[in-house]
C-alpha cells in the first residue's frame, strides 16, 4: 500500500477526511521547473482546474511554484504531482 495514498483510511482517526460532511480544504505549493512564460501558464493550469476537487490554481512564473487549493476528500496531493508531470512539466525538488 502506498502511504500517500491509502486505499482505506482508518475509520478511527478523527481527521480523516472521508468523514467530513463539508469540504476539506487543503493549499500546497509545488515548486516547478521549466515553466517561463505565459503559455506555461496557459498549459498547465486547465490541466490541475479539471482534476475534481481542485478549486482553484496559481501559477507563479517568477518563484516556479504552482499553488492549489483543493478539497481533500476528493483529491491527494500526489496526484496533483502526477498531474504536473503528465502536463510537461516536472515538479522540483524544493520551493525557494
């Protein structure tokens, strides 16, 4: 079982998630690599935004970072990591 994304939460824990009658909101910033202009942007966005769950998304061309505010009952992080790498881009491996 990959812990980044278990297949079965523990029904105990009090912060699980799945539980939640609301939204869960999470935001995370990915620092990225290769994105430089204005049609990076225009990529890369649309790609995060039709993930469901994914309420909204930055992307910051100075600092290489992409911010995502995303409900996390229905979206993990590390999918939104695979969905930057199936975009073109690659994830870096640390945020300034």
């Amino acid at each position: 079982m990959d812990p980044a994304r278990p297949n079965e939460p523990e029904p105990s824990d009090p912060f699980n998630p799945e539980d939640a009658d609301h939204a869960v909101v999470e935001t995370i910033d990915i620092a990225t690599a290769g994105e430089d202009c204005d049609a990076c942007v225009s990529k890369l966005r649309p790609v995060l935004m039709k993930i469901s769950g994914v309420l909204d998304v930055v992307v910051d061309l100075p600092d290489e970072r992409v911010t995502v505010k995303f409900d996390a009952r229905k979206v993990h992080a590390p999918d939104l990591h695979d969905a930057i790498l199936k975009s073109g881009y690659k994830p870096a491996p640390v945020a300034d």
